[in-house]
C-alpha cells in the first residue's frame, strides 16, 4: 500500500509540473494583456492543489516552479501596461504558495499524528491479539505456532520460532547459554508466512552444518540480547537470519525482497528457552526501535506461555510414565483366558487419571479380572493407583471371594484417605474427592464358574457364543471410601468362548455426549460383532464407542473364557485312612504317565504324599485329591477343617514341620484357600 501510494504522488507531481508549464504557455498564447493578467489565477491552481495532496517537499518544489514560471512571463516575457499589475501578479503566487505550504505543513503534522495514533492502535491490537492467542493451549509446538500466526501478517511477513531440544522433552535447559556455541540443539517448530504454501521444516541448529554458531539464532541465544537489522543487504546475510544454506536464502532475497529482520531469545524465569525470528518483505517500513520493543513484549508474554506448558509436558509425562510403570507390561498366558487390553489416557488439559487393569493367576487355574479407576489425575491420582493395585494383588493372593476382597479394598481406601488429609501447614495436596471404583471378577476354568463384585463401576459387558451381548445384572455397591455400605456379588455359570468386556466409564461417559446410553448401546452393538482377534475387538470398540479424545482415561479389559475339560483334569476322594497315601501316590503317577508328564512325577509323588498325609493327620471327614494340567502341574487336596497349615523351620529333634518345607522347596508357589465346608492346600509345579 505505501508503494502505491507513493507512485500516485509522483504520477500526481508531475502531472501538476505538466499543469503548470501547460499554463504558462497558455498565458504566452494569449498575448493580449488584459487576457494576461485575467488567466494569472490559472497558476495558483497547481500550488493549491499539491498543498491537498502531496507531501511537503513535492509541494514546496511545485511552489518554487509556479512561482518562477509567474515572474518569467509577467516579469519579462508578457507586455504589461501597468508596473503595480505585474507586482500584484507575483506578490498574489508568491502569497499563495505560502499558504500552500503551511496548509501542507498544517496537513502533514495531522496526518503524522494521526498515523501515530494508527500505529499504537494497531500495536495495542497485536498485544491483545498476541495476550489472547498465545497459550490457549498447554501443548509446546502449538504455543510456539499460535505466537507465529499472532505476529504474522500484523507485525512481520515471516516469522519463526525454534526451541530447545530440553523445552519440547519438558526438561528445563541450563541457565547460562554464553560461551560460543549453544549446549543443544534448536528445532524449528513453528513457521508462518504471508506467503501461500510457505515451507516448513524441522531444522537443527549445532549439528547442522548450514547453521553455525554465528548465526543469528545462536548468536542471540548466546548474548541473551535481541537483535535488530534495519536493512538486510544480502542472501548470505538472509541465509544467517534464517538458519538455511545460503542457496535456499537466495530465491527468498531475488524474488520477495526480504529487507528487515528482528530475533529476540524466548526467555522466562531468567532461563533462555528458544529463539524468534521476525522478517519483513512485503511491508516496505523496515524495523525500528519501537517495533523492537513490541517483539521484547511479544516474546516475553510467549516465553511465559511457553515455559508453562513446557512444566505442564514434564508433569504430563511423569503421570503418565508413573501410571504406565504402574500397569501390567506383560500380561500372564494362561488355559482360563485369552486376553487383550487397551489403556487410553485422557487430553492434555484434563492430565492423567488413575485407571487401571489386572489380571492375576489364582490357584486352581483360576483368573482375577481388574478394572479400577481412582478419582481425579495427575501424579496423586497415578501414586493412589499403584496403590491400590498392589493392594488388591496382596487381597487376591489370599484368595478372597470378590465381595470381601471389596470390603478391604474399601477399608484400605478409607486409611488412604485419612493419611493423605493435608495438614493446615501444607501448601500443595490432592485436590478435589478421594475415592475409588473397582470391580473384580473370578473365573474357574474347571467348573466355569464366575463370580464378581463391583464397587460403584460400570456393569461388566457378557457375550455368550451364539453373539447375544448383554450387561451383567450386578449390584451396582458404593464407590470405595465410604465405608459401612456392603458389597454384593453375582455368581455366573459362563458358557465355553463366552466374552466378558471390563471398562472405566471414560469408555461410556463424556461430558460432550447428549445421550448417555448411546455409548451403552455402542458398546454392546461392536461386541456382539465378530472379530478376528481380541485385539481387532479392542481396536473397534475404541474405534466405535469413543467419537473424539476421550476427556478421561480409558481402560478396556476384554476377556475370552476357555474350559478345562475332563482330559486337564483328574479327581479323586481319598479314604481317611493312612494306608491310602500309597494308592494316592499311584493314582498320580498312573495320571501324569497319561498326561505325558512321568518327568513330573517323582516331584508330584513327593508333593502328593506330604500333602494328602497331612490332611490325614490333621483332619477329618472326605478327602479330595485334584490334579489339574495347565502349564505346569497343580496338586490339590482339600479337607473338611478351615485351619490353614503353616510354614516354620523344623528343630533337629522335632517330629513334624518339615512337609510343607519340602513341598515349598519342590514347587513354584503353594497356598491355602478356604472354601465353604473347609479348605483346599495347593500347590504348583513348573512346567
């Protein structure tokens, strides 16, 4: 625009100098002096109309023509009649290029001031554009491109921002960046251009060889300090503003002109973050003094914004590198079932949550199936998590039914709760509700029973193999924390191949769905749908049940039931007699020889006898033997007593106590699990 402007006021000045020779001659062509001096107004015109339209100096050169052209022709070229009219003529321009002028000098002063107040308009519009655009996000690269298009096109043609490697990782680099070369590398993050498909790259900055340390970039990295060229004179010198090999700098220099530039370092809380780049092609004004300063501004309000999503990005990937050490890497293969799982964490604004998944091996071939989910996000929420699933993993190991396994967990919570009440002195503490939900399902391969509980979670999904897909009727209980409330659990005999699907209502709940039961019926609809695998299914119900970025975490357990048939196991009552440790000891060894496993059965013989004798000794009523073939080999003797044996380290002289130390020492684990009417001693042997 100011291009244009000024070739409109030298087409105008000259057409005026045109005008002012046209009328001098026309003033010669009259000849008669009284049509001479009637056509002298004709040469305050040009003067008059300059003193409206064109600059001071144009106008002031204008006037000094007119004038000279007047005394020419009515000082010595024109006949007169009379010496005061010759002396009116020229004192009446000589008059009227001087109001000319001060009415342009008048006009400019105007106009400057006018174009003063434009230009603080204008910069306290690209404050508050840059206030309100920058930072709305807590991401790095989107802060670095929102502070791009902010001063792009209102303050500079093209604008860059490259930050430290440390800054995108959410590390804080060092302090001092002086001494030369830079300790890291720089990576070009945002580009903007007014410019149509302007190129955006990733560039390194210290190993890259196109960009030395005395570039520009590094140079203000360096000393801390902007820098400002009001005329940029060639394509090398291009070439140093924008960290590239001087071949690429020259078609910017040949073909837009690039003439002005400006860096200032990205700095907040005294620490050197990054670097922008501002560069003007098509604005003709280069740089100056003021608009150095508004960049200070604008860099220092986005190093701010910046440096706060840069601690965001650390705290994110600590939660999250908390949350995902916390959950199971490797799931167990196991004969009850097949399993996948998926764990989704929520956006960026919301941080991550404390969902979580397990499945834990039981005795008997036996399965846990775990989803929770703690509320809130962030570290606490990640710490309450590992918490309780540790928790749960202790519960499990004792073998609880669901519903009591619950109650504790209920009880844990409430004592977690209390220790983490902050004090009055304390500054930073949990924010926000306390509190858990859970639910915990148990499968029997052998029997194909199932029995679950759940505390103030969603209803677990069941598909049976004819492709029917249902929600389980299961008491709904109270979330964990609030103690006093019982728990509820629901036995299931479950078909062979039956589906069960276990999930955090991050999967079926968000705050941007109108119909909540949508989801319900989602869920249900891509599950009753065939699958290739258990992972395709995963896949499709995230893919199908979640519209958008989930605004909480999601945690998906989907679980395919096997059966272990009469060919995996054997059972046998054993008479409470202690002559039938020996036909106890043949009935296993004849039943591994069928298994294929006779490299077992010393190992089972011995575990057999020790256990079977002890239920002999110090029981009464039936006895069962059970052997179960799953990886490994599992012994199984179950009495009529609900003591628990215990493991000591017998004396030299004592009598008793070194039967379960032998079977300890011979088997991977062993354990008790009581059941209704008594008790059952297991223990498993490695495959």
């Amino acid at each position: 625009m100011a291009s244009l402007r000024r070739g409109g006021q030298n087409s105008l000045f000259v057409l005026l100098l045109l005008a002012v020779v046209l009328i001098s001659l026309y003033q010669n062509w009259a000849g008669q002096p009284q049509a001479t001096v009637r056509y002298t107004s004709l040469s305050l015109l040009p003067p008059l109309v300059a003193s409206a339209l064109l600059p001071l100096r144009p106008t002031a050169v204008l006037g000094a023509v007119s004038i000279a052209s007047v005394v020419a022709n009515y000082g010595f070229l024109l006949p007169v009649q009379r010496t005061g009219a010759r002396m009116v003529v020229i004192v009446s321009i000589v008059l009227a290029v001087i109001v000319s002028l001060l009415s342009c000098w008048a006009r400019a002063n105007r106009e400057a001031k006018l174009r003063r107040v434009m230009i603080a308009r204008d910069r306290l519009t690209l404050l508050s554009v840059a206030t309100t655009h920058i930072g709305n996000t807590l991401e790095v690269d989107t802060t670095a491109r929102e502070l791009a298009e902010a001063a792009v096109p209102r303050f500079a043609d093209l604008a860059t921002v490259d930050l430290a490697d440390p800054v995108l990782r959410g590390e804080e680099p060092v302090a001092d960046w002086s001494g030369g070369r830079p300790p890291y590398a720089l990576r070009r993050v945002a580009q903007q251009s007014v410019l149509d498909g302007a190129p955006e790259a990733v560039l390194e900055l210290g190993d890259a060889p196109h960009c030395p340390p005395d570039s520009v970039p590094a140079n203000v990295l360096a000393n801390g300090e902007p820098l400002r060229a009001a005329a940029i004179e060639s394509a090398a010198e291009l070439a140093t503003w924008l960290c590239v090999p001087p071949e690429r700098a020259g078609e910017p220099w040949r073909r837009h002109g690039v003439h002005s530039g400006i860096a200032v370092p990205l700095r907040a809380r005294g620490i050197t973050l990054g670097v922008a780049v501002f560069l003007r092609h098509r604005t003709e004004a280069p740089f100056d003094e003021d608009d150095l300063l508004m960049a200070q501004e604008i860099a220092a309000r986005a190093a701010v914004c910046v440096d706060n999503a840069r601690s965001f990005t650390r705290e994110h990937r600590t939660s999250l590198a908390l949350q995902r050490s916390l959950l199971p890497r490797r799931l167990p293969r196991l004969a009850a079932v097949d399993v996948a799982t998926r764990y989704l964490p929520a956006d960026s604004a919301m941080g991550v949550g404390g969902d979580w998944f397990d499945v834990i091996p039981l005795s008997g071939a036996r399965v846990a199936l775990v989803v929770g989910d703690v509320v809130g996000h962030g570290v606490y929420a990640s710490a309450t998590m590992g918490r309780l699933r540790s928790t749960v993993r202790t519960l499990a190991d004792i073998d609880l039914p669901p519903d009591e396994l619950l109650t504790h967990l209920d009880d844990v919570v409430i004592r977690l709760r209390f220790e983490t009440e902050p004090d009055e002195s304390e500054r930073e503490a949990p924010s926000g509700e306390f509190g858990a939900t859970c639910l915990y399902a148990v499968y029997d391969p052998v029997s194909r029973h199932c029995t679950m509980a759940r505390a103030g979670h969603p209803a677990p999904a069941l598909v049976r193999p004819s492709g029917e897909a249902e929600f389980v009727d299961l008491p709904a209980g109270p979330p964990l924390g609030l103690g006093g409330l019982p728990f509820e659990s629901t036995e299931l005999d479950l078909p062979e191949e039956s589906l069960l699907a276990l999930y955090t209502n991050g999967l079926v709940e968000s705050r941007g769905r109108q119909d909540p039961n949508r989801s319900y019926n989602d869920l249900r609809q891509v599950l009753a749908q065939p699958a290739a695998s258990l992972e395709q299914l995963c896949d499709s119900v995230l893919k199908t049940v979640l519209a958008e970025q989930p605004t909480d975490d999601v945690a998906l357990l989907v679980a395919r039931t096997h059966k272990l048939d009469a060919s995996h196991v054997a059972t046998w009552e054993i008479p409470d007699d202690p002559t039938a440790v020996a036909s106890a000891r043949d009935l296993a060894t004849s039943q591994l020889a069928g298994w294929g496993m006779a490299d077992a059965a010393f190992t089972a013989e011995l575990v057999v006898s020790e256990l079977v004798t002890n239920a002999i000794r110090h029981a009464d009523g039936p006895i069962q033997l059970r052997l179960i073939r799953e990886r490994g080999l599992i012994c199984e003797v179950s009495d009529s007593t609900s003591t628990s044996p215990h493991l000591r380290r017998a004396r030299a002289f004592d009598e008793s106590g070194r039967g379960l130390f032998i079977v300890a020492r011979l088997t991977e684990r062993w354990g008790t699990r009581h059941r209704p009417g008594g008790k059952t001693i297991w223990a498993e042997l490695a495959p």
